[in-house]
C-alpha cells in the first residue's frame, strides 16, 4: 500500500490510522473479509426498514429486478 488511490475519496480513507487499518485488513486476503463485513451490514441495513409508508421491490439478484 503506498496510500495511493484511484479517487480522492480512496486517498482520504488512508489519512487516518483507524481507516487505513480497515482498508489494509481488507486489501491483505483474498477478499473474503470484505465481502463477509458486506454481507454483514448488508443484513443489518435490511432491518432498518424503509423511510418511506410505501414498498418498494427488493432485488434479490442484483442484477434483475424481480
């Protein structure tokens, strides 16, 4: 990591310690940390529910809306 990123966004998440430690725990494995944490609050922003009093579709793929 030479705290370089494509976007500034990316260079600003190596300009702290705490946010740098989380970007190099998920840049030193496969993967698999990230998309597990993903995962994880992904479920947790699910049970927030919506702000809104109407439903609105849930995709389960992604890519299609059902």
């Amino acid at each position: 990591m030479r705290g370089r990123g494509l976007l500034f966004a990316d260079q600003q998440l190596m300009a702290t310690r705490k946010t740098a430690a989380l970007v190099k725990a998920y840049a030193s494995d496969d993967g698999s940390a990230f998309r597990r944490e993903f995962a994880r609050v992904m479920v947790k922003m699910s049970s927030l529910g919506g702000v809104s009093n109407y439903q609105v579709p849930t995709r389960v793929t992604c890519s299609m809306l059902a």
